[in-house]
C-alpha cells in the first residue's frame, strides 16, 4: 500500500538525519513514527474523503431540485 510505502520512507529518511547528528533511536522509537505517519495520512484521507462526500450530497440535491421542473 501507498501509505505503508510512503511512511517507511520518511521514517528512513528521518532516521538517516538522526545517525547522521551521531545520535541513536531504538528500532521500536522508528516503528512508533512510522505508525504515527500513517495515523496522519489516515486521518487526512478520511478529512479530504468526507468534504468530498459532503459536495457530492450538495450536487445531488440540486440535481434533484432541477429535476423537479423537468416533467
């Protein structure tokens, strides 16, 4: 999955800047960012997913209302 993907590498990416100061995380620590990146991806898709779904029923509901004048 994208979002699997896409974590791990900002993880990586966070851990290359961690050693690269000279200090050390504990592979659970890197393993709780990761879980933590993909709650915020989850939460800004569910977010993005219900203002869509919120302009479909607006849409829908003016279909139906122009409907209404055409018999």
């Amino acid at each position: 999955m994208l979002r699997t993907q896409h974590a791990e590498e900002i993880t990586q990416r966070f851990r290359e800047m961690v050693e690269q100061s000279g200090d050390i995380l504990s592979p659970n620590h890197y393993d709780e960012l990761s879980l933590l990146i993909k709650a915020g991806i989850d939460t800004a898709l569910v977010d993005y997913i219900e203002r869509m779904a919120e302009k479909l029923e607006a849409l829908a509901a003016d279909v139906r209302k122009g409907a209404e004048f055409f018999d």
